[in-house]
C-alpha cells in the first residue's frame, strides 16, 4: 500500500500550523488560581542609574497640607446642630396617652346621629359579650373579646371627651368584631 503524497502535504501543513500558532512556551498566559491572587505582590518598576530623575517626575506628590486655621478636618457637620426644646406641657390622662385638643364640630344633626350610633352600637356589643360569657373560648376567641373591650374602653373615653365621631368609630370596630365573635361559635 501506497501512501498518497497529498496527504502528506497536508498532515505536514497542518503540523506546522500547530507548532507556528502554539507560540513560545515561555511566553504563554497561564492561568493564575483566584485563591493565590491574595499571595501575589506587585512588581515596582525598576528605576535605571540615568532614570532616576524620570522617575520622580512620573511619582505623584501625595502630601496633604493642613489647614492654616484649626478646624476640623473630618467629622465637621454640615448642618447646624438642633435646638433643645423644653419637655411638651400637654396634659396626661390616667393612662398616659396625651389627651385630644382637636375635636372636630359636627353639626348638631351629626351629633345626634352619632350619639344615636354609639349607643346603638353600645348595645349590641354588650349584647354579644353577655352571650359569649358563659362559653369555653380559644385563644383566638379570647383576643378578640380583648380587643373588643380595648375598642369600648376607647370608645367611652371619646364619648367622654364629647368627640362624637371617634367615639361612634370606635364603637363600629368593636361591634364589627363583637359580631365576628358571634359568628365563630
């Protein structure tokens, strides 16, 4: 068997391609392991006898002056600072909560309604409580029955305040979970 002088060209073309396109083994770029990259240090440039002069000129000048009149250099506040103000003089209920000085006007017809509403509202949530007195409650049950009578508690300090529409409010909130209380029986 003969070997066909083509191929030959060609494996012979193809061998030295590899070699020409392989390059210097010295001049390869090897890769170089992330976990070794903290290890490495910078090369400095090596500054010749004759450039040396070159060199300074190429250095930056790094020096920081301090400020001829002492103040502050880190730290300073670019805002002035905040004025004290003196402890609020608002009146404290028994319970510690600041007491409303705002109550808005209703009209003597939507004052009517509304004290209509609380009291409406009233009844039915004692109403509801009475019939969940005497059963065995869950935990959820009984956090409800808590906030209802934390809404009430509420509710009656504002009908003492004469604010009638948080008053009829809170006393909505308490009748809507009075009745969900219900419900869940």
């Amino acid at each position: 068997m003969r070997a066909c002088p083509g191929r030959l060209t060609v494996g012979a073309v193809a061998c030295t391609a590899i070699a020409l396109l392989a390059g210097c083994a010295e001049r390869k770029v090897h890769a170089f392991p992330w976990t070794k990259a903290a290890m490495v240090r910078p090369n400095a440039p090596t500054a010749r006898a004759n450039g040396l002069a070159e060199a300074a000129d190429i250095a930056p000048d790094l020096r920081v002056d301090p400020p001829a009149n002492n103040t502050r250099i880190f730290g300073a506040r670019s805002a002035p600072t905040r004025p004290r103000v003196a402890a609020s003089t608002q009146p404290e209920n028994g319970n510690g909560a600041k007491q409303q000085l705002l109550v808005p006007e209703l009209s003597p017809q939507e004052a009517a309604a509304a004290k209509q509403q609380f009291a409406e509202s009233v009844a039915t949530i004692e109403r509801n409580l009475a019939s969940a007195r005497g059963k065995n409650l869950t935990a959820a049950q009984a956090d409800m029955v808590s906030k209802v009578n934390g809404f009430m508690a509420e509710a009656r300090e504002a009908n003492r305040e004469g604010d009638w529409a948080r008053a009829r409010n809170l006393a909505r909130k308490a009748q809507i979970l009075s009745e969900e209380l219900i419900a869940s029986f």
